[in-house]
C-alpha cells in the first residue's frame, strides 16, 4: 500500500503542473478523506483512477470496506483469507469453480510462465472457494470468476477477500440467488430504457429478447472485454455507480449500433442477437460511459415501465440505490454505513434471504396457478379466485401432498356447484 503514497509525493515534487498529476492528487485527497461524492467524479471522469495503485486506495472506499480491512494479515501463500475458512464446509458449487478456474487468465496478465499462471489460479481458487464457504448461502455462476480475478491482480491480499464480500452482497447479489428471474428481470429494463429514449430502436429490436446482453451485465463485462486496462477503467465506473449502471450501459451500447442494426432485418431475430452478443470493437468505454450517464440521467429507473412491478423490492438495484443515498449521508463512518464489518454483510445477507422467500412466494403462486387450470373445469370465476388464494397460501409452506390435492378437487367442486 506504499506505492500510492510515492505517487502522491512524485505529483507534489517541484509543484503540480500537468493535469495528470492533477487528478493524481485529488484523487488521493478524496481516498485520505473518504470522500465518495468526489471519488465518484473522478470515477467518471475520462480514465477514471489512471493506475492500478490508486485503485488500490480508491476501490475499498467505494466498496465500503472500513480502513481496519488494510491492517489484515494474509496466509503463507498471500491469499486474503479467514484463517479458518478451510475448516468449513465444503459448497456445493466448488467443483464449477475449479471448471471456471481453469480456464481463467486467457487475455491477462501477459509474459507469465506456466508456473506463475497456475499459481494465479490457485489465489483465485482459494479468493473464491473462501467467500463462497463463508457465506455459503451465496449461489456461484458462470462468470463470476471473470470478476474475482480482476479484484485479484487489481487489490492487494488483505483486501480481495472483502472487496469481493462486498461486491457480491451489494452489487452483483441478484446473480447469486438460487433462480434466474432476477438476471433476467435487469435484462428486461434494457428494452424499456431503449423505448423512452429511442422508440425507433426500441421497434426494430422488438422481436429480440434481451438475453443477449446476460454475459455483460451478469459478469460487468468481465468476460467480454479482453485488456486489463479496460476492464479496470469500467470497474472505476461500476464500482462508483449504483448496480443498476450495468444495464444503461448496455442500452448505451445497443445505441451506439444503430446504423449496423438497422442494416439488419427486423425480422432476423437471431442475427440481431449475434450482432448484440459481441461487443463492439474498438470500444470507446468513454463515450459509452458519457452516453449512459445522460440515459439514467434523462430516463431514471423510477420511470422505466417494468421498474415497479417487475424489480424485486429487495433486488440490489433498488437497495443499491438505497444503500448509496445511506453511505453518502454518512461519509466519514469506517464503513460508510454505520453499521460495523460485521452488520454490513448482515445486511446483504437479510436482503438476500427476503429476496429467496419473495422468489419461492412467486414460485408457489406460479404453482397453484397452474393446478388451478389443470382443474379449471370443475371451477368457474370467483371459484378459480378463491382456490388461487388459498393455494398459494398453502404452497407457501411446502409442496401440496396427495390426500390435500384430492381434498381440494372436491372443493372446487363444491365452488362450482355453488357458482351455478
């Protein structure tokens, strides 16, 4: 953590003249500070934090990890882990994370020996494996080692370990429940941000479902942008926004095709999803970042036609946007949150478990939805309402066993009866 402090005297040698050492500078004030409305600015202003060094500093901050985190000791082989998270048990997703593992460091870091590559992903196995034994109730996905191995080569030992507890509770935390909806309820707003803000657009892509933007928002684009420098400077971003950022994004991106996607019939459904699935090369991350900022800005999500009823209450797009507007108000705090290490990652924690039981209560309406038309015909109208409610009522204490199946079929007859 030493080389961030030579910068900062390298920028006041002899007085600050160019701009770089400028921003340096400010930069490093706002981190002594722990001021996150000025590191948000300097997030998004052209190159973000300039080097990895400063992101050392900056990143914690903005993840909400309290100073305390720094003064961590590392194990033997400079993993930041628990000391006793070995003892723990096992996940029952560990074994897609060794796949992952393995096929982790393609792009970067470059000139490594095969020695030194495998010992990066052992540090990854382990920075992952340990957050997943600690907070077992986490689901691991596909691609989530993409965004664990940029904290690892970006974020000293001490601090990889929270600053991936974090960024899994607070932002990436819909991706780690046991069900999809959540991933696919963050797709839905990209259409609806395109409606408002290009209706045109919005209609030639209105045959294509938007899972072709999964892979960018379900891994912050980790898996698809190939250099560390890049990757880095729109994790500056990421971090500094609120989590629903990731999805203006990719409507900024979707924006900046027009032209090649109005060169593509309407009714091609499955090109537009291959033009879409790729990001475009190059990639002008300034321009795009500039672009969604005045897309959020101009269209919030509070006005977004699927906000309401289609995001979870407890989705960290919503607690996010909750949680900044907290962590603002009590800037100074270790924390940013005032609430100690320990309540914070309580806090994910509870709104994770209130989204699984709104998800598992969505589930069994589903449910009884669906039994109630496989006996629709012993039921007319207010009958089929009645059987709904209690239905779901009592799948939400479990699966519906023989006897009350059958026990409920003579019900809906009695209903029907009555109706007639």
């Amino acid at each position: 953590m030493d080389e961030p402090h030579l910068n900062e005297k390298a920028a006041n040698h002899n007085g600050v003249t160019d701009p770089a050492d400028k921003k340096k500078t400010a930069i490093l004030n706002a981190c002594r500070q722990r001021d996150l409305g000025a590191l948000r600015e300097h997030a998004e202003s052209p190159g973000g934090f300039l080097t990895d060094s400063i992101r050392q500093q900056a990143w914690p901050i903005l993840l909400g990890i309290p100073p305390s985190h720094d003064k961590t000791e590392s194990d033997l082989d400079g993993a930041a882990t628990a000391p006793s998270w070995e003892a723990l048990p096992h996940h029952k997703d560990e074994d897609q994370v060794q796949l992952d593992v393995n096929r982790a460091f393609i792009y970067y870091p470059d000139n490594q020996t095969e020695a030194q590559l495998n010992h990066q992903k052992s540090l990854l196995s382990t920075l992952i494996v340990s957050l997943l034994r600690t907070h077992p109730y986490l689901c691991y996905f596909q691609g989530y080692h993409d965004i664990a191995q940029v904290l690892l080569l970006v974020l000293p030992p001490p601090l990889q370990l929270p600053g991936l507890t974090h960024l899994s509770l607070f932002h990436i935390r819909d991706f780690m429940l046991p069900s999809l909806s959540p991933a696919i309820a963050q797709l839905r707003l990209i259409p609806s941000i395109l409606l408002l803000a290009d209706p045109p657009l919005w209609h030639h892509l209105s045959t294509t479902e938007p899972f072709f933007a999964l892979s960018g928002t379900l891994t912050m684009y980790a898996h698809d942008i190939t250099t560390l420098g890049e990757i880095t400077r729109l994790f500056d971003v990421l971090l500094a926004r609120d989590p629903v950022f990731t999805v203006y994004l990719f409507a900024a991106i979707i924006r900046s095709r027009r032209d090649e996607l109005f060169a593509t019939p309407r009714d091609e459904p499955e090109m537009l999803h291959s033009i879409l699935s790729k990001l475009p090369a190059p990639l002008d991350l300034e321009g795009l970042v500039g672009q969604a900022k005045r897309l959020e800005a101009a269209f919030p999500p509070e006005r977004l036609p699927v906000w309401k009823g289609g995001v979870s209450r407890w989705s960290v797009l919503k607690t996010g946007r909750r949680r900044k507007t907290k962590r603002t108000a009590a800037v100074g705090d270790d924390d940013g949150d005032g609430l100690g290490v320990e309540g914070v990652e309580q806090q994910g924690r509870v709104w994770f478990e209130k989204q699984v039981a709104e998800l598992r209560w969505q589930e069994n309406k589903d449910k009884a939805r669906r039994w109630v038309w496989r006996h629709r015909r012993p039921a007319r109208a207010v009958g089929i309402a009645v059987l709904v409610g209690v239905l779901a009522v009592l799948l939400r204490r479990g699966s519906l066993p023989g006897p009350l199946v059958s026990g409920l079929g003579y019900v809906s007859g009695l209903l029907a009866r009555w109706w007639r």
